[in-house]
C-alpha cells in the first residue's frame, strides 16, 4: 500500500520541470472538460516536458507517448480552433455499443501484443500494465480530440490503472498525480453529459 507520507514527500520533492509540467496538465484537464480550444496547448506544453523528462530517464516507452501527445495537442487545437472560428461548435457524440466494443477489442489485442513484445525485451518492470495504459491513452486521446462522450469514462479506466502502475514502478509523485487527473475525469464526465443531453433537447 501506498502510504500517505510517502505521496507529500514525494510530491514536496518533484524536480522543477516535473512540478510545471503537473500543472500543465491539471490545466490541460480542467479546460478540456469546459470544452475549451486552449486546453490543447495546455497540452502540448505538458507532454513537450513529459517527453524529455522521459526520455532522459530511460522510460522509451513514455517518452514516445509523450511525444504521440504532442502530435495530438496539435491535431486538437486546429480542429477545435476550425470550428469555434467558424462559429460552428463540434457537437458531443455518443458511440453506439459495437463501436465501444470494436474500441475494446483493438485496443485489448494491441495491448497484448505490445506486452509480449516488452515482456521478450525485458524493457518495462511491469509489461502487461504498462502496455494498456499507453495503448489505450493513445486511443482515447483520438475520442477526446473528437469529442467522444465516452472518452472520460475511458479516462477513469485509464488513470486508475495509470495509479497502480505507477505505485508498482514506485512512481509515488505520478500516482498522487494521476488520483487527481481521475477525479478531473469524472468532473468531465459529468460536464460532458450535461452539454450531451442539452444539445438533444
């Protein structure tokens, strides 16, 4: 278990860049659930410093969807951007059930293969785990981009399992980072539904 001490002292001694790079994201988060473009270069800035703290810690695998993240903030901020200066905002959708499950299903065989390969490699401490969570952030970051209903839901999934990767790998600061990044999701979710149900009334 993770003890409540360890978490504030880790978090007291976060290096610099990591600390912004927390509070970029809490940012990037907070805005992208009140719909706003600008959540996006939030974003970008958070997964630009993500990206070297990564890579210059021997964590290939992190870096490279830091680095996927980046590409992303991109794609969001032009996409949104488009349709705010058109005056045409992108409407919330809501996946039917086969499309969830196809979601499900690639996103399960992708994670399996990718923890084989880091398994055979020996290049990740926890293989399965840390496999789904990239996979699948990678994916849910498309639905978010999109404007997805159920994305948030996927985020909680994700994060939770973000926590417990990052508490096997004894990443205490990440975690403690990742409980809030989860309750920010459900705070998404519930802002999400709320404009879905306007926009079909």
């Amino acid at each position: 278990m993770m003890d409540s001490n360890v978490v504030i002292n880790a978090l007291m001694a976060m290096p610099a860049w990591e600390s912004i790079a927390a509070l970029l994201g809490v940012a990037y988060i907070i805005l992208a659930a009140k719909e706003s473009k600008w959540c996006w270069p939030f974003a970008f800035a958070n997964t630009l410093i993500y990206t070297v703290l990564f890579w210059e810690g021997q964590l290939p695998m992190q870096a490279l969807l830091n680095l996927y993240y980046m590409g992303m903030a991109i794609y969001g901020y032009i996409l949104w951007r488009k349709h705010v200066d058109n005056e045409s905002d992108i409407l919330i959708t809501s996946w039917s059930y086969s499309k969830q499950i196809l979601f499900l299903l690639v996103g399960t065989i992708l994670s399996l293969v990718t923890a084989y390969f880091l398994e055979k490699t020996a290049i990740s401490q926890s293989p399965y785990l840390d496999a789904s969570v990239t996979i699948f952030s990678i994916m849910n970051t498309w639905l978010l981009a999109r404007k997805i209903l159920q994305n948030w839901m996927y985020w909680i999934i994700i994060d939770s399992a973000a926590i417990m990767l990052y508490i096997q790998t004894e990443y205490y600061a990440t975690a403690a980072l990742f409980v809030l990044y989860t309750i920010l999701a459900f705070v998404g979710a519930i802002n999400w539904q709320k404009r879905f149900n306007q926009q079909k009334s």
